[in-house]
C-alpha cells in the first residue's frame, strides 16, 4: 500500500475565538478571587466594560493563557 496515515486534531472553532474565550475564563477567575477580597473587606465595586476588554487584551497579550500559573 502507497499511503500516508495522518492523524490530527481539528479545532471546532477558529485560534482567535479560544484564545479569547481561554482569556474570558483567566479574567473570570481573577475577577472570583478580587470579588471576594472585597467582600471580605466590606466594599463594593464593578468593572467598566472598556477596562474589561483592556484587561483582556492584557492577558491575550501575556502570551500564557494555558500556563498552570494563570489558574492560581
């Protein structure tokens, strides 16, 4: 037999879309941990959309979206 056996994974959605939808998730868990902090501290506060889209350019930028680092 001439052939040539490929096996590959193929993304269901296209790199830009998870890498933001990773970077909504990084934020989200940031945004748990900084929520309670305030909590505790008897504070209120909300996150303005243009600084939620800055702060997720950020992490897009950071280049480690998937580092073990980033879910602590």
């Amino acid at each position: 037999m001439d052939c040539t056996f490929v096996y590959a994974f193929l993304p269901n959605q296209g790199l830009e879309n998870t890498v933001r939808e990773r970077a909504a998730s990084v934020l989200a868990a940031q945004e748990s941990r900084i929520r309670q902090t305030m909590l505790l501290e008897d504070q209120a506060g909300c996150v303005l959309s243009s600084a939620r889209e800055a702060q997720l350019k950020d992490i897009i930028d950071s280049g480690d979206l998937w580092s073990a680092e980033r879910d602590h």
